[in-house]
C-alpha cells in the first residue's frame, strides 16, 4: 500500500471532525454551535473535498467567511494546568521536551531522501508525486508517539491540545491555504496582464531603476494583500519581471526570481494576512497586542526591501 496525500488529507480531515464534535459538546462554548459547523465545513473539504462538486466546495468557503467575519469562530473551555503544574513538568522532561518537536523535520528529511528506496513488491511505500508532504504527515505521528511515550498521557490529550491550539489561532488556521489558492485565481483571472497596462500606462518604466522599484516594491504589497509570496510571484513576474526586466533590459532570470521572492518575504513581515508567520505566533504567545509580531518587523521589512532595489538593479543587469 502507497501512503499518499489522500491519506494525509483524511487524517487532517479527521482531526478537524472530532474538533468540531468536541466544540458541540462544550456546552460552555460562548458561540459553539458556530465553531463546530465552522469546523466541521473545513472537515469536509478534507475528507470528502474530491466527490463534491467544486460549486460546492465554493458555497463552504463563503459560508466558512461569512461565519469568521461575523465573529461566529470562538473560544471554547479548556481545563488549563496551573503554572505550578507547568514548571514542574518542565523540570521533569527538560530538554526531553525537544525530541517530539525535532522528530517532525528528522523523519520527514528521512522519508524525502529514502523515498526511492521504499519500494516493497514494486509498490512505492510513500507517493513519489508529494513525498516531502507524505513523510511530514509520518513525522507527526511519529512526534505525537513519542510525546505520548515521555509524558505519559494518551493520544486523546493531543487531540485535547490540537482543539486548544485551534481554538487559539481560530479562523487564521484557514488563511493559508485560502491565500494559497487566492495566487491562482488572480493569475487565471489575468491579473498579471492587468498590472503589466497598468505599469507601463502609468509609470515611465524607460527608465530602468523605475521598472526595478516597481517590480521590488509590487511584490511586497501583493504579497501584504495575498499574505502569500508565492501567490504575488507570478502575479508581478508575469506583469513586470518578464516582460520588462527579462524581456526589454535582458535581465538576468535567476537574479530577477532571488530577490524578488526576498522581496515578497519582505511583505511578509508586514502583514496580518500571512497568519501562519505573524498572527498565530501572537496568539500562541498570548500577546495583548495580536500586531506586536509585525510591528517589531516592519523596520527589517522596509530596510531589506529598499536594499533590495539596489541588490537587484546592480545584480540582475550585470
């Protein structure tokens, strides 16, 4: 048997449902009727995403939307340790603590480069097509035994922490696959051509450090409105970068895909739309202030994203 990202999809799919069960039975849930069919809406697109007609996977969505921007996605009750309980726990594993969390890059590492290896009967034991996924969803398996194995508790308390932790990072759990999927749309829907008219109707891109700043700086605020640097990538690089850079100055490729991604990481840092990288470490954090991630970003952001013009307009045409 091939473990594929189907059987990955299914086991996330699963995690969500018994979140979703779990959030109806918290009778002391504020909005829980909300949060389970919230969580239970992206359960299905996991577990059963490939029979539904995509129309209706579309009609999810914008339910799943509609309930986070009405504040439906709530915090429910969750029996917290004391501080005591914490520290003396602390004390007992020590760096023990570390070897779950470094299981999940070792395995999946592993799995990546042993992959081609795997092979039982002339059957693959992991999907050739999404290895590197595969072997991740391995590692945290393996990562959960092993959390089990040195603190003694069952796997039914990680499925305890994983609703916790959900509950923490709400609807912004969502966001990146949605923005994943945003950087599509608008390549398909032309965007790319449109910023190209817009450019070059606009600005005196003639001049080349005009077409390097437009290029530079672009990709960081598509990246601020996607919260995705690969979802500006091909939206800026299909609009300036090649046709521009590539294609009027014979710019060099390579330099040009480097420093504009470094570009769009620079967006990164400077928005609440990457929720993966600056809203969920504020909420795992606890931090009053759920914008203290980017605002202690945003003077590296800017800095970086004016050497960038430079690093780029000296590199790319040499």
């Amino acid at each position: 048997m091939t473990l594929t990202i189907t059987h990955l999809y299914y086991l996330v799919g699963i995690i969500l449902a018994i979140t979703a069960v779990m959030t109806l039975m918290d009778k002391q849930h504020p909005k829980r009727y909300s949060s389970a069919f919230f969580w239970a809406l992206y359960a299905l697109v996991f577990l059963v995403g490939d029979f539904i007609p995509p129309m209706w996977v579309g009609v999810g969505v914008i339910v799943m939307a509609l309930i986070a921007a009405f504040g439906g996605v709530g915090i429910g009750h969750h029996a917290a340790r004391t501080p005591a309980q914490y520290l003396e726990s602390a004390k007992r594993l020590g760096n023990k603590l570390f070897i779950p969390a470094l299981a999940i890059p070792v395995v999946t590492m592993i799995g990546t480069l042993s992959a081609s290896h795997l092979i039982f009967g002339g059957v693959s034991l992991l999907d050739p097509k999404n290895t590197t996924l595969v072997s991740l969803g391995v590692g945290c398996i393996v990562a959960l035994a092993l959390a089990c194995k040195l603190t003694h508790e069952t796997s039914m308390q990680g499925i305890r922490e994983s609703r916790r932790l959900t509950d923490a990072l709400g609807w912004a759990l969502v966001l990146p696959q949605m923005l994943g999927m945003l950087g599509l749309v608008f390549s398909d829907a032309g965007v790319g051509k449109a910023v190209a008219h817009i450019t070059t109707s606009y600005i005196n891109m003639d001049i080349r450090f005009f077409a390097v700043a437009v290029y530079v700086i672009g990709m960081a605020l598509f990246t601020v409105i996607m919260g995705n640097g690969f979802a500006a990538f091909p939206v800026m690089t299909g609009g300036v970068g090649v046709p521009i850079l590539v294609g009027m100055y014979h710019g060099n490729p390579a330099v040009m895909a480097a420093i504009g991604m470094l570009s769009g990481y620079c967006g990164t840092l400077l928005t609440p739309m990457a929720a993966n990288f600056n809203i969920v470490p504020a909420a795992l954090l606890e931090l009053p202030d759920k914008n203290a991630v980017i605002r202690a970003q945003v003077p590296t952001a800017l800095t970086l994203l004016a050497c960038n013009v430079f690093l780029l307009y000296f590199l790319m045409f040499r």
